[in-house]
C-alpha cells in the first residue's frame, strides 16, 4: 500500500454509516411523534422515537447542557482524529482494521451530528424480553459496536508483529 494512498474503504465506511444513519433518524422524526413507540417482535423488539442527551446508556445526561455538548463534541472530533491517525498505523496489519476504522469513525460522525444538530442524539431501536430493555440505540451506535467488535478480532487475529532487534 503506498504511503499517500486516499484511504477508500474506511472512508466508503464512513459515508455509508452516517448517510443510513441520517436517513433513519429522519424517517423516524417524521412518521413517529416522541416517545411513540411501534411494536415490532412483540416481546422483542420496537421502534421508538427517543432522544439521549448524555452518553451511551444516557450517562452525563444530567449535566450543564453548554459543558455536556462541548465535551460530547469534543469528544466525537478527537474519535474520528483518532480513528484516522489509527487507520495509517494499522493498514499494514490486515484489512479488517479498515473496515473497523470506518465504521467506527462513521457511527461517531453520525452522532455527532445530531449533537451538532438537535443537542442530543436520536435514539429508535428497542430491544427488550419482557420488561427487561437494552438502553434504545441507532445506526451509529451499531456501527461503532461492529467496529470495535472487528477491531478487537483483529487484534486476536493479527496480532502487531514483534520488531526484530
């Protein structure tokens, strides 16, 4: 791979995430009103129009609104830097990581977003069992889960090599 070579797949990544994960949300902004929700798996499964204004499973939701977005901003910006500055440091190692940067850097930019947008994120998948629900999440969420999910298996998978001394 050449040192300058534009960085395709996490970039078609990261595109990809945030353009599924904006239109959801706007379909879900449309066609629900807050709080609605649609069963779905009845017993399993709804969709629901929420909005979080902390972090995941809506921690720091409870702070000064002007310090929570410039933190959750902040915080969002340096993860996309992150994942960037990381896709140059391990593109040789296996093109899973790829993958996991752009998803990754796509889940965090479509949150961001909203962040920028509304001060809060759109929030609409539902799981549950019985009266037991998974915090409700988005496209974006997902997508920084797969990441890590494949950047943790890349890691099992193709472990840095050990520089000869």
């Amino acid at each position: 791979m050449k040192k300058d070579e534009l960085p395709i797949v996490p970039l078609a990544w990261l595109l990809g995430v945030v353009i599924l994960d904006q239109l959801t949300k706007e379909l879900v902004m449309a066609y629900f009103g807050l709080y609605e929700l649609q069963p779905v798996i009845p017993g399993l499964f709804n969709l629901t129009y929420l909005t979080n204004t902390g972090a995941a499973f809506g921690m720091l939701a409870g702070a000064q609104s002007v310090w929570r977005q410039v933190f959750f901003v902040g915080v969002a910006v340096a993860a996309i830097g992150v994942m960037f500055f990381s896709y140059r440091q391990f593109r040789s190692q296996g093109k899973i990581f790829a993958h996991a940067i752009g998803l990754v850097a796509g889940g965090a930019a479509g949150n961001l977003i909203d962040r920028l947008r509304f001060g809060a994120v759109v929030d609409f998948l539902d799981f549950y069992v019985g009266t037991h629900h998974w915090p409700a999440f988005n496209v974006a969420d997902s997508a920084i889960t797969v990441g890590v999910g494949l950047f943790i298996l890349g890691t099992i998978m193709y472990p840095p090599k050990e520089s000869e001394e």
